[in-house]
C-alpha cells in the first residue's frame, strides 16, 4: 500500500508540474529502485535479527557442554572428559567469535548503504544500530567465555599431567611390588625347599668311611677302651642321596638279607616297621614321623652289619 500510494505521489507531483511522459518513466524507476533498497535493507536486519538469535544459542551450548559433574574423583579418564568438552565449548565459542565478525562488517555495509539511499529511514537506522550494541554485548559475552575456557583448559592439562604422572608412579610401583612379591615367592619357594630336603648315605663301613661319612672315634689298647663309628665332622652333601622329607617316606635298603644301623642322630622311635629290638633296621626304612624323625640332623647314615 505504502509503495502505491508513493508511486501515486510522484505520479501526481509529476502532473500538476506538467512534466513530460520521460520524466514520468525516470521518476518511476527511482522509485522502484527505492523501494527495492528499502526492502533489501530490511532482508539483511531479519537476518541480523536472525544471527542474534543463533549466537544467543550457540553460547548456551557452550555453556552446556563445560558443564560436568564435579562429585566424587573422576580420575584421569574424567579428567580428560573435561578437557575434550572444554575444548569443544571453546571451539563452539570460536566459531561464533567468527560469525560475529563476520555479521558485524555485514551490518556496516547495510547501514552504509541505508544512509546513502534515496530514502533515508530513521526507524531502520536505528534498528541497526541496536543490532550492533547488540552484537558487541554477545562479542563481549563471547570474549568472556573465550577466556574462562581457555582457563579451564590449561587446568585441566595440568591436572592431567598430574594425574598422569600418578598413574605412572603406581604402575612402576605396581610393578616394583610384583618383582618383590615373585622374589619372595620364589624365596619361599627355595627356603621350602631348604628346609625340606634330607640326606642319607647307606653303606659299610670301609665304603662310608672311604667316603668320608663316618670315622672312627675313641681308642684302643690291648683289652682297655673302643671305637666306635660316628659321623665325620664336616659332612659333604655330595656323598649322600637328597631326598624331600615331606614326600619321601619310603628309603629303600640296599640288600634285604643284611641289618642296618643308624649311627646318625635320628631315633628309631620314629619309624614305622622293619626295626628290631637293637634299634636296626631290615628291608625299607619306613619314616612315620618325618619331622621328628629329622628334626635331629638333615644327615642319615645306615651302616651294613
């Protein structure tokens, strides 16, 4: 209605001043020209109108994704939860950082040109100049949470650094702790072993005392004093049988027909069967009571009679 009635006007000015059919056609055209610019710089702030819109937006979702819970520890996958939606709120904030500059030289241009049209229009250069105080709030708003992201990100790669540093203190300890535990477990495994194992040596005499497991001790002259066979004093490993004491119960006697003496410490009291009245053994020694049995010396010497 409005461009009707001014293109009445321009029809009306243009007959009462007796203006020719050219001037008719010019006047016209200037006025459609002005009214297609009116209506140009009016698309341009609906879609100012409709940027703001969107930057109010965009800020709340940054906002919304900074947000996280702070209850309990969420240790080092949390805290690098945190950091991945600050940088995305911080990324968001960028763009709309962008999007603001790129909007406000748009705005400059709109009201450059609304200012220099045929038809100047306060009530649009003022809605203009609202957009842009409008405009500089969000890019002060932006800025502010451009710098409090910025912020939280540095803290938090520290406290990943920190965290991450803990994570590999424990796993070095983690692993100092599995060392020592298998040294000790293979410890208790030898010291097990140590303690379990036995020896014994069966023989003569001239064989054991060949071997230097036993020797002859006291003296004899004429019909006064004896000997006797005892173990040696310094006992090597290496002329006995090892055997385990927990699950060797069983010694096995060279020859079945002969009796054997104990003329080591351990007592004939601990043995199962196969032990005459002179405490000497025939066919297997047969230990029923291991630890009493050996709890004397870890040495058993049988001597053949």
């Amino acid at each position: 209605m409005r461009k009707y009635a001014w293109t009445l006007f321009v029809v009306g000015a243009l007959g009462t001043t007796g203006c020719n059919q050219a001037e008719l056609k010019k006047a016209l055209a200037e006025a459609k020209t002005a009214e297609a610019q009116k209506d140009s710089l009016l698309t341009e702030v609906l879609e100012t109108t409709q940027f703001v819109t969107d930057v109010n937006s965009e800020l709340a979702k940054a906002t919304s994704l900074a947000v996280t819970s702070t209850s309990g520890d969420p240790g080092l996958p949390g805290a690098r939860k945190d950091r991945d939606d600050r940088k995305a709120a911080l990324a968001r904030v960028n763009a709309v950082i962008a999007k603001l500059n790129e909007s406000e030289a748009k705005l400059a241009e709109t009201e450059a040109r609304a200012k220099t049209s045929r038809k100047r229009n306060a009530r649009l250069l003022a809605q203009i100049e609202t957009y842009k105080q409008t405009m500089e709030d969000l890019r002060s708003t932006a800025e502010t949470q451009k710098a409090e992201y910025e912020t939280q990100l540095a803290e938090k790669n520290t406290q990943i650094a920190t965290l991450a540093g803990r994570v590999d203190t424990l796993t070095t300890e983690k692993g100092t702790l599995e060392s020592v535990k298998a040294a000790l477990s293979d410890t208790v495994v030898t010291l097990t072993q140590y303690k379990n194992t036995v020896y014994y040596a069966i023989g003569t005499k001239d064989e054991l005392m060949k071997k230097g497991v036993v020797t002859k001790e006291g003296s004899k002259f004429l019909v006064f004093g004896g000997t006797r066979l005892e173990p040696a004093r310094n006992l090597n490993p290496d002329a006995f049988t090892a055997i385990d004491k927990t699950t060797n119960t069983s010694i096995p006697l060279p020859r079945t027909d002969k009796k054997y003496k104990i003329v080591s410490r351990q007592s004939p009291t601990y043995l199962a069967a196969g032990v005459s009245k002179d405490g000497k053994v025939t066919g297997a020694v047969e230990i029923a009571q291991p630890e009493e049995f050996w709890s004397p010396s870890k040495y058993l010497i049988l001597v053949q009679d």
